[in-house]
C-alpha cells in the first residue's frame, strides 16, 4: 500500500493520558488560536512571571504586507520578563529546585555522568552571568559562543538570557573560517568555547580553531576582546586524557579559564528585566545568495512557543525524561535542548558523543540508562541507523518510549516505518516536526494523543500557524494539490528581523508573495488535508538536516585559482538525504585532475566544514546556459543522477555540452 493510503492511529493509551486527546480537540483548540491569538496566547502567558504585564490593547500588533508599509511583529510589547528568570527561578520556587534539569553523558560510556538540579543549574548560571558582567558585558552586547556537548553549553546561553546579552552560537562542527564571518557580522564582544571535544576516539580541539578565528576577525577589523575556555578535554574518562596534547594555545589578557573565573562568583544574580520585544539570540543561517542569514529571536513570544510546542508535541508529563540529540549550536538544540524543555522544568539528557561510539547501538543503550520517554533526532541519524539493522536495536528494551521525534529534512516512509517498528515497537507516536530556525519552533506537526499519522507527513499546522500553499503567481491552491509553503499570519516564535539588516529579512521572506511569510520550501496537501514537504524551492539544500545554499559553496569552489567557474547541485542521497554534486570548469589551459579534487574538498572544509563536503566533483569543460547566460540547474541535476530525461534542452546556446557533460560523469558517481 502506498504510504499515503496508510495510517497509524496513535496508542489509546498515548491518547487518554494526552494534553491534546483527540483530533476533535486539536481542531477546536487550533480555531480558537486563529480566530483569537492575543485571547489564546495570553491564557498561555498566565503560566510565567511577568515584571510589567502586557497590555491587552497591544498583545499583537504587526504587518505583513509589504505592499502596506515595513514589515513588524510585535508580541506582548511592553510586557518586561527576564526569560532565565522564568526557566530557573520560577521552577525552583515551585518546588522543582531538587529535580534534575540536565543528565550529562559523555562521549565514552565511561566518563563520569553527571547530572544537573534546578537549583544548581540557577546558581550556575548565576555565577556565570557575574563573570560576564565583570568581563563588561552589558544588555544587548553580543556574545559567540562555540562549544561542544557540554553542561557549560546552556549555563552560558542562560547566563547571557540572565543580563540580556543577545547570544551567538555557532556550531562547532563550523571552520574558524565560517566563526569568524559570524563574530564579524554580530560584533562579538566575547567568545565562550573550550579547549576540545570528544568525538568517538578523537578529540577535536576547538580552542586552536576559535584562535584561529579571532586573527581572521582581527584582520577583518573587528577585536573580540576577550575569550572564556571550558577546561573539558581531561576531566573526562581516566583513559582518554593520555591523547590529549598537552598545550592548549593561550594568549594572556585576551583568554581565560571558566573554572578560574568561576572561583570566587556570587551564585545569585539579579536578573535584567527585558522588553517583550528586546532581543534573546541570533542565530546564522545559510542565505541562497551566500552570506548567512542572522535570523533575531526576542524574548517573550520566543518563550511562549517554546514552551508550549515543547509541552504538547512531545506530550511532556512530570516524571519524563527527554532527550533530543540535536547539538545545541542548531535551532533544534536551542529550542528543544534548553529554552524549550527548561520552560516546563523538564529533565533532559544532553550528549556529546556519536550514534556509533563506541558501538552502533550507542542511542539505544543511552535511552535505557536514563529511561528515556521522548526521544527527538533527525532522518539522518535513522537511515544510517538502519544499515546495521535490528540486531543492535534489539539488544535493548526501549519499553520507556512514548514519543519520537524527527527533524531536519522530510523522512521517507521506509525511515518513518523503522523508526516506527523497531524504536517504537508500533506503541509510540511519531511527531514528524517541520519547522526552520526562522519559525523558532515546530509550526507543522502530528500531535501524539491526536493526530492520525501517515509515513513522511508533517500532516497539519500547529496553534496559531495558518499555512497556504500558493502557485507561482500567487494564487491560492485550495484541497489538494501542490505549492510554495507559505504563513498568513503571525505565531509567537517566529523570527523577527535579521540582524542588522531588515531589508534583506524583507525581501527574502516577505516580498515574493506579498501579505505572506515564504518558508522557501515547497509542499503537497493531500485528499485528507494532510500537509506533505518535498523540499526547498529555492536553491538550498539540505545534506544530514544542515541547510546550506549551492551559492555558498559555489563561491568557495570559484576560489580556487586554477578553477574558472562551477555549478553546484543536489542529489538524492541514501543516508544524508542530499548531497552536494559539483560540476567545474578549470581556466583555460588547465588540468582537472585528482590533485584539483581534494583541493577543493580541502577548501570547502576550511571555509565551511566538514558537513559541507562535497559527494562528487566532476569535469565540466562547459555549464550548459541560456542564451541569456543562465545556468540550467534541472539539466544539471538530471546529469547528477544519470538521467537521461533531460526534457526541453533547446533554450540552451550550446545544446552539446549536454552529451558531453553524460560522458564526463565519474565512475564513481
Ligand atoms: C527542512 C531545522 C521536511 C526544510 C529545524 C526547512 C524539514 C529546513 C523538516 C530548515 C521536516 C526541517 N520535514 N523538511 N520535518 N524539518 N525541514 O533552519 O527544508 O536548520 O526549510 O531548521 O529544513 O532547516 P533549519
């Protein structure tokens, strides 16, 4: 039966206990959020402190027709909260201070595990916001922050939520290169890093890339002033610090240890009161021009829907224990790791290791050590997952689970079943989440207790989102049919500006269809009004749920002084979804040769990371385009995946270059 046809019920005992138990209920609760969303929102607000409450007058306030003047969204302003504040305190003055907010497993199954209470959580960050304080900085600095797995990861994020600081995560898998280009564009007062991770059998060590970084940034004509290093790499397991170097690089007056620094702090820290509306992070996101995008979070609608999505996607009760295994430096680990699960004082595992460290049946065994009940990961992690089959999966009970989750890129039915078999022995449900480091949170969901599921669908919007998908003049497909994703209205976590530059948050997602926010990714209603993604309709892709854009790595490849021009493209690909097929043209008189290859690898890996590396480079002495000089991605694509079909070639100016591009292809593509 084809996936669509079949459906999954969720569990009657999934559905009795859950927050949202029917699918009758989801539809009132979600008509409600459209008819009245400062009414709907404001019930959601009674749950946290607010310093100076909102006026009801001005709940929402916002436009989003271009064509009526600039675009603005504005939840709550007014309202002054401080979000650290209603993730730490307020929980510990309900009496969660005892319960753990954090379970800490380390890369080997034998480093020291450790776990986080509330209490000591607040004190922490408490501490920690001191140092940042006498470090100088003040509410709005900005500050990058560049680490692994690490408990310190969301005590420095909250220490900054606790002063209003805006922070800047970047991803550690990132080269100093990308870093530097993000510490740049935000104008870092201060970097927060640590001098390595674990990864399997290796350490990666961070603190040479991050100074690698400040150099760039120093060139750039920007100072990082300063630079706070978590001593991590050697208080792990007593076998591995025997691989460690012995010297971290330092530079006196400009690094310092977080444990030193640390010594001495108050653990209490009055927290800044913030507007509704003041900024709480950036976050960079790849841009289809090439720059990265600095998509900007605020404070009070961010926690509304954090919060919310946290608690009835994940059904999330007292007593659970939840796990996401996104890193942190991603949208998914700032909302599902810390701001998220923190809002509704739940307890969580953080990870730093590998799915395969030191066996393929890593995930699974941590689920049972810490009796994990929802459990969150992307498509990505599953098919490679799959390929060692049911053998390491069946050496563990797994009877705890309630809930999976799945993020990042569309998962394929034949993950989905999987997933659904043997991780969830068919008595969980699966919450497929589509969503965007833009949206903050999930905006097209199954929820457990009440939605019906079917393989590789999103299925329907969350409260307050009201999808559409239109063609490409504009006009509104209703029922079936397939179009661009795009928003009519509003939602509290959605982001509101890029930072720095509003024209550009303009015309990237307001201006192709005026009066709408544009996902960038396309999407198919079904018969029964299921919502399905087939993917971005820009020129984005999306390999192991990391989106980048062709543009950016086509600038990286043109760099290279032997190369005259190249064309990057998509390609299916079995375990990380897409992969990167590169064609390039060498300057005139120039060999393409092996040498050329791994040159380019190499340069894409230093200029964006490792994640980026490209699947094939192949010799193009010739990009097939237009007369008008455009290059033609769908013949290019159809050449990436032997396809002979290329369809309609005659608007090419050179329709040989096809024939010729065939032959070209390497043997092992
Ligand atoms: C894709 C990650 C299909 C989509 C949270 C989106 C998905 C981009 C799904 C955002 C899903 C994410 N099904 N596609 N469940 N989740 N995507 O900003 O193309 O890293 O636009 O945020 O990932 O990636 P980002």
């Amino acid at each position: 039966m084809p996936a669509e046809k079949s459906i999954y019920d969720p569990n009657p005992a999934i559905s009795q206990n859950a927050y949202i138990s029917s699918f009758e209920e989801y539809q009132k609760f979600y008509q409600e959020s459209l008819d009245n969303p400062a009414e709907f929102w404001s019930r959601v607000a009674k749950q946290f402190h607010w310093e100076t409450p909102a006026d009801p007058e001005k709940f929402l306030k916002y436009n989003f027709n271009i064509s009526k003047g600039p675009i603005s969204i504005k939840w709550m302003e007014g309202a002054s909260t401080n979000i650290c504040y209603n993730l730490l305190d307020r929980n510990v003055r309900n009496g969660l201070g005892d319960q753990i907010a954090y379970y800490w497993e380390g890369n080997h199954p034998d480093d020291y595990s450790r776990g986080l209470t509330y209490r000591k959580l607040l004190e922490e960050v408490c501490r920690f916001a001191n140092v940042l304080k006498d470090h100088g900085i003040r509410k709005g600095d900005r500050v990058s922050i560049y680490m692994p797995m690490i408990l310190e990861l969301p005590i420095a994020m909250l220490a900054c939520a606790r002063i209003g600081a805006v922070h800047s995560i970047v991803f550690a898998g990132f080269s100093p290169d990308s870093l530097a280009e993000r510490m740049f564009d935000c104008k870092a007062k201060l970097l927060i890093t640590a001098d390595g991770a674990w990864r399997g059998e290796k350490p990666l060590y961070l603190k040479a890339l991050c100074d690698t970084a400040l150099e760039k940034v120093e060139e750039m004509g920007h100072s990082v002033e300063k630079c706070i290093v978590v001593s991590h790499l050697k208080r792990v397991t007593p076998c591995q610090p025997d691989h460690v170097e012995e010297e971290i690089p330092w530079t006196d007056d400009r690094d310092y240890w977080w444990h030193e620094e640390m010594e001495d702090k108050e653990p209490a820290c009055y927290p800044e009161w913030m507007d509704a509306e003041d900024p709480l992070f950036m976050l960079y996101t790849s841009g289809s021009t090439g720059k990265p995008k600095g998509v900007l979070h605020t404070t009070a609608g961010y926690l509304l829907y954090a919060a919310t999505t946290f608690k009835i996607v994940f059904d999330y009760k007292p007593g659970d224990i939840y796990w996401c295994t996104a890193d942190v430096g991603w949208i998914t680990g700032h909302t599902y790791v810390v701001y998220g699960p923190l809002a509704n004082g739940a307890t969580s595992v953080i990870f730093e290791g590998t799915p395969f460290f030191p066996g393929n049946d890593r995930y699974w065994s941590v689920i049972d050590k810490y009796k994990v009940t929802q459990f969150y990961t992307a498509p990505t992690a599953i098919r490679a997952l799959m390929k060692f089959g049911e053998g390491p999966v069946l050496k563990h009970n797994l009877s705890g689970l309630k809930v999976l989750g799945s993020v990042g890129e569309p998962i394929n039915p034949e993950a989905w079943l999987w997933y659904y078999r043997y991780i969830g022995k068919e008595q969980c449900s699966i919450v497929d989440t589509f969503w965007q480091t833009e949206t903050g949170g999930h905006v097209i969901t199954p929820l457990p207790g009440a939605t019906p599921m079917k393989p590789g669908s999103a299925s329907f919007p969350f409260f307050g989102v009201k999808p559409t998908l239109l063609d490409e003049c504009g006009i509104e497909i209703k029922g079936e049919g397939e179009g661009y994703l795009v928003f009519s209205q509003p939602w509290p976590g959605m982001m509101r500006t890029l930072y720095n530059n509003h024209e550009r948050f303009e015309d990237t997602y307001f201006s192709k269809f005026p009066g709408y926010y544009c996902t960038g990714d396309g999407a198919r209603r079904d018969a029964d009004g299921y919502l399905w993604i087939t993917g971005r309709v820009d020129d984005m892709l999306n390999v192991s749920g990391h989106l980048m854009s062709t543009a950016e790595v086509e600038s990286v490849l043109t760099e290279h002084p032997r190369v005259a021009e190249s064309a990057v493209v998509s390609r299916p690909h079995p375990v990380k979804g897409e992969c990167l097929y590169c064609f390039i043209t060498p300057n005139e008189n120039e060999e393409f040769d092996q040498k050329m290859i791994s040159e380019l690898k190499k340069m894409v890996r230093e200029r964006i990371g490792p994640f980026a590396m490209p699947d094939v480079i192949q010799n193009a002495p010739g990009l097939p385009k237009t007369r008008s000089g455009k290059i033609m991605r769908r013949v290019l694509r159809k050449i990436a995946v032997n396809d002979r079909n290329v369809g309609d070639t005659s608007t090419l100016a050179d329709e040989q270059i096809v024939e010729q591009l065939f032959a070209n292809r390497p043997v092992e593509a």
